[in-house]
C-alpha cells in the first residue's frame, strides 16, 4: 500500500534523522514507531480535550454515540505505529464529531520534514460524481492529458484514495463540502500522510475516447508544482493564483469592481503579504468612490476564515442599515456550562457614513467556510445583494477556537476549539451550509476546461440593469 525507498537509502536517512532526534529531543521522524503504551496516552489526551473544550462536540452526535466511538478507536489500539499511521487512524474520528473546526494535523516537526524533503503527487484533479477527472497536469510527462480520468493509484481504485482522505477530514454537520473542498486543494499532502510519498506513481487512466492507458509518472519538489502551476493557470479564485492576499480590479467602462480576499486571518495576512485590512479596504472603497464603480463582485470562494472583525469591517463599507455580525457566543465556564461571551461580535454595528450603495455581488463554494460562512449569513440575512456560486462548506453553527493542543508523543495538533458561534435561530440550524441566492453549479466540462463560469455570469448580470 505504501511506497517506500531502497533499503539502503532508509536505513541512511533513518540514522541521519536518529541524529537529530537525539540532539534536540522533541523531533518526531516519519519513521519513528511508537508503543500501544504511547498511543493509548496520546488518544486519552485527546479525548480529554475535545470532552473538555469543544463547544460542538454533541451539537450533531449524540453523548452515547459518541463515547462508543471513542471506546472503539481507544480498544483497537493493538499494534504499534508510526505518527502518521496513528494520525490516519484517529482522524476516522471525524465523520462521527461532525465539527467543521475540529482540526487534527501532523506535527510541526514533520509537516517541515515533508515539505522540505518528501516528493509530490504533480497533477491535480477534480471529483465528479464519484469520479476524478484531471484538470491539471505538472508532472514531466505531457502526453498525460487534461480531462483523462483517474481509475487507479499505484493499483488502488482512485475513487478509494479519495473517500477514504475525504472521511478524514472535518466537517460541519452532514456538509461534507468542506471535506471535498480540503481533499482537492491539498490532495498531495493528505495521500503522503496517507500512503507514504511516493518517487514516482502509477496511472491507470481512461481517455474521453475510451482507451486505457498505464502511465509512470515521477513525482516533483512543491516548488516545481508551484512554478509550474503559476505558468499554467490564469488567475481565478485559488489562493496560489495570486500575488496577495487582498486584489482587486476595475472596470470602469462596466462600472464594475471586483475584489478578491484570500482569508480573513489579520496575523497571516500581515506575515504572508505584509498587507493590512483596514487599510486595504479603505483604499480599495476610495478608489471604488473615485472611478464611479456602480457594481461590487467580492470573491470569497477558498477563503477558509479567519478573524471576525475583519468581516465585519468588510460589511461596514457596503452595509445599508445596522446589522448584528453574530447572534450569539458561547463557551464553557468552570462548571462546563454554556455561557455567553464575545460581545464585542454579537454587537450590532453601524455602516460608515460613506459605505458604498451599489450592487453587491459575493461570490461562494464549498471552501467559504468558518468566518466566511459568518459573512455570508449575515450579508444573506441583511438582504444587501445575492450570494452567487455553490453552498458554502460551514454551517450556522460554528466552533471556533485559536492555538493547538500538543499530543505528548506523536505531537499530533488538535484546534482549541472553544467556542461555538451562533448565526441564526437554532431552529434553522440543519448542517448545511449558506445556500446562494443564485446558485451557478459549474459543468465537468466548464471544470475541465478551466473555464470560471462563476464569475462570468455575475459580470454579465452587472451590465443587465
């Protein structure tokens, strides 16, 4: 199942990284195995602190449900393993907690190790139907082409490999797009954690035509995948599309403005792009105010969340009429006990004075998702302009937390999810995610051909007036 190097360069790269684990202790190495005695300590561990502090744990399974998985996963712990053999066992977790915000990644420590010494899966794809359609090839070889699809994986069905990375995933409620949108946009890293990073791969493929055809392909550095990607793709909604974080264009003969945000997160932004919100915001309506824009397309499809008062700064600028941001926040006190907290967001916030009164268009998928979905429920509950796209992939109810817990051996991550954020009434509150107001679902054959459809059509629908 696992594609591994020669017995030589293991047993070389096993001791260069016992080395290093020896000089600085906390070093966690691919190959280091851990006892049942290890992995019994580190599940409790995180049982502890999802049953301590996440807010949502029982929103969607029931207590009783839930412990018996536990007690399942915590039984079959019977064998050794290495941290990310344990990471893909405990993750199963997900399809039962059902909390969008219940992150669980590999440590630190191999997160680097990876992305400086491991390979990667060089082609990209989506998923249709149950099927997985290339829709861009970096790989070395060209006559693999776009549109072929996917049947198998080193002799593993395809579909398999993406079902079973897709059920690892967190999720809110019974929306699992969320879930598709993450095992899509980072398949490479998930299938290593996974299966192991492979030097090269075997393809089965099916043409449009038909034919099948076996394909060996090497795999890349991310560098090369980047590079690569950069050349090939013009620039649409994925964030690696674009130089920063915060974009935006005009076309002043169309009256038309279109504003692009990447994520919400004010510590990123400002560390990645050096780029702050309030201030690109501020510039952007002035230039909006200056160029007599009359239309406003904002992009948020793939912005995953981040921090709330940069959504409500956003809002402020095109807002119409006070608006409350969230109904309401919860955490536990130290009874355990529900409680509200966070004012300062359930608030109800005025526009500035000179907030734009245009058309607003906003455009959503499955990877709007935490603070994102936020926006979107309250610009949708506001009534302010359409949400264009597909459902977002976050729910009404959202958890949400800052910082991780530690696993004392494998260093697995776990979010601090600690509070829970509620949008709506919780009698609307079905799992699902924010619905569009004008729901634009792209064909493979759009998909494939790269074609944003999306944002094409709500370009056509600003000229109609």
């Amino acid at each position: 199942m696992q594609c591994r190097p020669t017995k030589k360069m293991r047993i070389a790269t096993l001791l260069l990284l016992l080395i290093s684990f020896k000089l600085f202790g906390q070093s966690i190495i691919p190959e280091q195995v851990f006892s049942v005695q290890q992995l019994q300590e580190d599940f409790k561990f995180m049982r502890n602190k999802m049953e301590k502090h996440n807010t949502n744990l029982y929103l969607y399974t029931d207590k009783k449900t839930l412990d018996t998985k536990f007690d399942d996963l915590y039984n079959r712990i019977d064998k050794p393993m290495t941290a990310p053999e344990f990471y893909c066992y405990i993750s199963t977790i997900q399809t039962t907690v059902k909390d969008g915000h219940n992150y669980m990644l590999p440590s630190l420590e191999l997160q680097n190790y990876y992305s400086t010494n491991s390979l990667y899966f060089p082609i990209n794809f989506t998923e249709y139907n149950g099927r997985l359609f290339i829709t861009q090839n970096f790989s070395n070889d060209s006559t693999i082409n776009v549109k072929d699809e996917i049947l198998s994986i080193n002799g593993i069905n395809a579909d398999s490999i993406y079902k079973m990375i897709e059920n690892r995933h967190p999720r809110d409620g019974d929306n699992k797009l969320y879930a598709k949108y993450v095992t899509l946009t980072y398949f490479r890293s998930y299938y290593g954690f996974m299966f192991g990073f492979c030097k090269s791969y075997n393809l089965k493929l099916k043409s449009q035509n038909g034919f099948i055809t076996n394909k060996t392909i090497e795999a890349l550095p991310l560098s090369i995948i980047k590079s690569r990607r950069r050349a090939m793709i013009n620039k649409r909604y994925d964030r690696i599309d674009h130089e920063k974080g915060i974009e935006w264009k005009f076309d002043k003969e169309k009256k038309v403005a279109y504003l692009f945000i990447s994520h919400w997160s004010t510590k990123q932004m400002k560390k990645e792009y050096n780029l702050s919100f309030k201030k690109e915001f501020n510039t952007f309506f002035k230039d909006v105010k200056l160029q007599g824009i009359e239309n406003i397309i904002v992009d948020l499809r793939g912005n995953q969340g981040g921090d709330g008062r940069n959504g409500i700064a956003l809002l402020q600028h095109i807002m119409n009429e006070p608006f409350n941001y969230i109904y309401q926040v919860k955490t536990f006190n130290k009874k355990g006990i529900l409680i509200n907290t966070a004012r300062s967001l359930t608030k109800l916030y005025h526009p500035y004075k000179n907030a734009f009164t245009g058309k607003v268009y906003v455009l959503i998928n499955e990877g709007s998702f935490s603070n994102s979905s936020i926006f979107c429920e309250t610009f949708k509950k506001y009534k302010r302009g359409a949400l264009v796209g597909t459902e977002t992939g976050g729910s009404s109810y959202l958890s949400g937390g800052d910082g991780y817990f530690i696993f004392p051996n494998t260093k697995i991550n776990l979010l601090k999810v600690t509070h829970r954020m509620i949008t709506t009434d919780a009698n609307l509150n079905y799992g699902k995610g924010v619905i569009p107001n004008i729901l634009i679902e792209p064909t493979l054959e759009q998909i494939l051909n790269n074609e944003d459809i999306v944002l094409k059509q709500t370009i056509e629908m600003c000229n109609n007036k």
